[in-house]
C-alpha cells in the first residue's frame, strides 16, 4: 500500500502543479461543453476520497467534518467564484487528507470497513484497499478532465 499512496501522491501534485500554471480566473472558467471547471474537479477528488475512505466505509458517520463538501460533493457543479484563499487550503487539504489516510491505514483503523457500492461503476468494495485504488483512479479521471479544460481556455 506504500507504492499506491506515493503515486496518489505524486498524482495529485501533479494536479497542484496544473493549478498553480493558472491564473485564478482559468480555475473558475466553465470551459464550452463542460458543467464545471478545473478548480471544481480538484476540489471534488479532495472531498470524495474523504468520504469514501472515512464515510461511505462506515469509519465515520457523516461528513460533517468533510471540509468543502457541500461544495464540491458528486452531483454538484461550480455555483460560485472560488477564491485563491479556498485554492490554497483544497491544494493543503488534498495532500494532508492522503497522509493521514496512510497513516490511519498503519495503524489499523480499517480493519473492519462496511462494503459498498459506488453509483458511478456499481462495483462493489469489500476492502480498504479496493477503496483506495478506486480513489486513485478516480483522482486521475478528474485530472483528466482538468486537462481537458486547461486545452479549452
């Protein structure tokens, strides 16, 4: 599991390294085509792998403690103009949440997860580590899509 929260890592700051190429209005640009823009989709990966790591596995309740969730949770969209303030604290968030999941995945706080299914593949999740590669996968489709609207801008 070590190699696979380095590359979650490393991936996501690549996805760090795309905004910081972009001025703050490129983030909040809703590019032709699409429903959200590039500070949305990386807004969502850092919300989603928090509750599906902690929430959705029965870790934790509810999502209350999930900063910036109502904002950028599945099935929401851009209704506001993101500032660089917020930029900061998701780039923060998006790396630190990743690192106390690893350590949290040390020490043993999912040993015994509830299983479920994402809406999105339908595929169910019996382990942690079917939760975290799904999460990984998950980013690296958002970062897509990110550079797919960083080509539209």
């Amino acid at each position: 599991m070590q190699e696979t929260f380095k590359f979650i890592l490393q991936a996501r700051q690549k996805f760090i390294e795309l905004i910081d190429s972009l001025s703050i209005e490129q983030l909040n640009k809703i590019p032709a085509g699409f429903n959200n823009n590039i500070i949305w989709n990386f807004g969502h990966i850092v919300v989603s792998t928090q509750t599906l790591v902690y929430v959705r596995t029965g870790i934790k309740a509810d999502t209350a403690w999930v900063k910036y969730n109502e904002d950028y949770k599945k099935d929401t969209k851009p209704t506001r103009f993101v500032e660089q303030a917020e930029v900061d604290e998701l780039k923060e968030i998006a790396i630190r949440s990743i690192e106390q999941i690893a350590v949290d995945y040390e020490n043993g706080v999912f040993g015994a997860i509830t299983s479920f299914s994402t809406s999105t593949y339908g595929y169910p999740l019996n382990t942690i580590e079917e939760v975290i590669a799904l999460t990984s996968g998950h980013d690296n489709v958002h970062f897509g899509y990110a550079m797919a609207q960083r080509r539209c801008l």
